[in-house]
C-alpha cells in the first residue's frame, strides 16, 4: 500500500454527525460493520435485533446505520486513542467509498486475518480502479486469502495493476513475461 494512502489516515479523527439529541454519534452501515467485525451481515442484524449493536437510524440511501463506537468497542486489536481515531476515520471514509479508504481498510483487514472482508474491500477499490487494491488482490488469489487460489485470477489482478501504472506490479508482470520467454520451445532464451 502506498504511503501517501496511509499516512492521510495516521493523525486525523474524523468529524462526527450531530444527532438528535444534539450529542454527536459517529454511525457506519451495518454492512461495513460486519466486513469489519469479520462476521456476516446477518449477525451484525441480529446484534442489532437484540440491542448488542446499537441502531442509530439510516443514510439517505436507506442503509441501516449502527454505532460505530460499538463496533470499534468489538474490535480486539484497537487499545490506544490515536489507532481508534485512525481506524473511525478510515471507516467512515471506506463506508462512503472512497477508493484510498478501501484499499487501506482491505489491507488492515488483511493484516488482521480477516481475509473475506478484506478481498471484499480490495473488490470495491479495484473496480474504482485502484492499482494497490489489484495488486493486493493478485496477491489474495495467487495465495487463497480470503478466496480460492486461482494463478489466472492472480495474474489479470497483477496485470490491470501493472496496466494502472503500480510500479511493483509492472516489475512483476515483466519479469513474469521473461521467464515466460525462456520456457518457451524455438526462442533464443530457451536454447
């Protein structure tokens, strides 16, 4: 993931929405909840149903909207003030789609284990074009995380990133396209 991506989540918290009650409450969808939380999105309605998670009412696209404190609150690996505000900030961003926030999300998540809610994020920011969210899928697929192992999946992911201009990935394309030359019956690297 590149720097610049990570470092625009290291030292602000995000601003919170005022409620009702005039009290601000910071809220994410209940499906960026249970991509986070590692669980599926059933569960997260049935925490919801049952007061675990606590439902603060819906965007103007009609998403369900629950706390994010909570699910944060849920989070393990989250102890200091400045990784929750990090990670509220990086939430929130992915949640509205912004292709950066996706693609650092997906490789937090990725880092933490939670491979499926990982590739699920990555999907998102790839289809935005993203070249790290590609390259890291390439990555998911030529290893299984979160999906199947599959090597031509791989290599289209490794390919569009490289095509996106990703420096890793092209180095890897071409060296993939050498190799390929030299294995090759009837080409001068071969003989």
């Amino acid at each position: 993931m590149g720097g610049h991506v990570r470092a625009k989540y290291l030292d602000t918290a995000p601003k919170a929405e005022p409620t009702e009650t005039g009290l601000s409450m910071q809220a994410c969808s209940r499906r960026m909840a249970s991509v986070v939380l590692g669980r599926s999105e059933r569960t997260v309605r049935r925490w919801c149903d049952d007061g675990t998670l606590r439902l603060v009412g819906s965007d103007a696209a009609g998403r369900a909207l629950v706390s994010l404190d909570q699910v944060l609150d849920m989070l393990d690996m989250l102890d200091p003030t400045a990784a929750r505000e990090r990670w509220s900030r990086l939430v929130l961003d992915a949640d509205s789609g912004d292709a950066d926030a996706l693609a650092c999300l997906g490789t937090e998540l990725l880092q933490q284990g939670l491979t499926a809610g990982a590739v699920s994020l990555l999907t998102e920011a790839a289809q935005q074009q993203h070249a790290d969210a590609m390259h890291w899928l390439s990555h998911c697929h030529l290893h299984g995380l979160g999906v199947e192992r599959d090597a031509d999946l791989a290599l289209m992911w490794l390919h569009r990133a490289a095509a996106q201009g990703h420096a890793v990935a092209r180095a890897q394309s071409r060296a993939l396209r050498q190799l390929s030359m030299r294995q090759q019956p009837g080409t001068p690297a071969a003989q």
